[in-house]
C-alpha cells in the first residue's frame, strides 16, 4: 500500500475501508464480480477522488470537473462505492442492486 498509508488519518481508513465492504457486499449479494480489485485497489480511487480531482457530486455535468476513467470491469464495485461515499447520487438500495436487471 505504499509510505501514503502512514500519513493516513483515521477518517481516510474508515472510507477505504468502508468502500471495501461495500464493494464486497455487491459482489456477494450480485453472485457475480470480483473481489480482488477492491479489496487491493480501493485506496487508489480514494485518493484521487479526495486529494487531486476537482468534481462537485451535485452538479456531476459541471463543466470544469475533472474526469476519471478506469476501464477494468473488474473495479466496477469499487467505482459504485467511491460515488457512493463521495456524495454522488447513489442510494444504498442502489449498490444492493449491483449487476441486476434495471439497475442504475
């Protein structure tokens, strides 16, 4: 996880983590997706998300918003729960619904 880890407060933990679990509850209650990234990778998105891009979760069309794209399906989870916990409007219900028919 690297030296950022040791300047890491206790709120940063407690969102890693906490999109960890979310991430694995998908996976869990879906049948489908895959564990690995999230539970390895979650701190990356988070860092990115808290500390270098500028976006605004009320108003995601902002023109000035920075983009992040990362193309592994395989992080899809992950994804969901960093918008989740970063104020984007995602519903728990929501990521319940993960890799179901008519969900968002």
């Amino acid at each position: 996880m690297g030296t950022w880890f040791k300047n890491a407060t206790e709120k940063d933990l407690l969102i890693i983590n906490t999109v960890r679990f979310l991430s694995l509850d998908q996976v869990e209650r879906a049948k489908s997706g895959h564990p690995g990234m999230p539970l390895g990778a979650s701190h990356i998105p988070y860092l990115i998300y808290d500390r270098f891009l500028r976006f605004n979760p009320k108003n995601p069309s902002w023109i000035n918003r920075d983009r992040f794209v990362l193309s592994a399906g395989h992080a899809s989870a992950m994804l969901y729960s960093i918008l989740f916990v970063m104020g984007y409007d995602l519903e728990l219900e929501d990521l319940k619904q993960f890799r179901q028919l008519n969900s968002k």
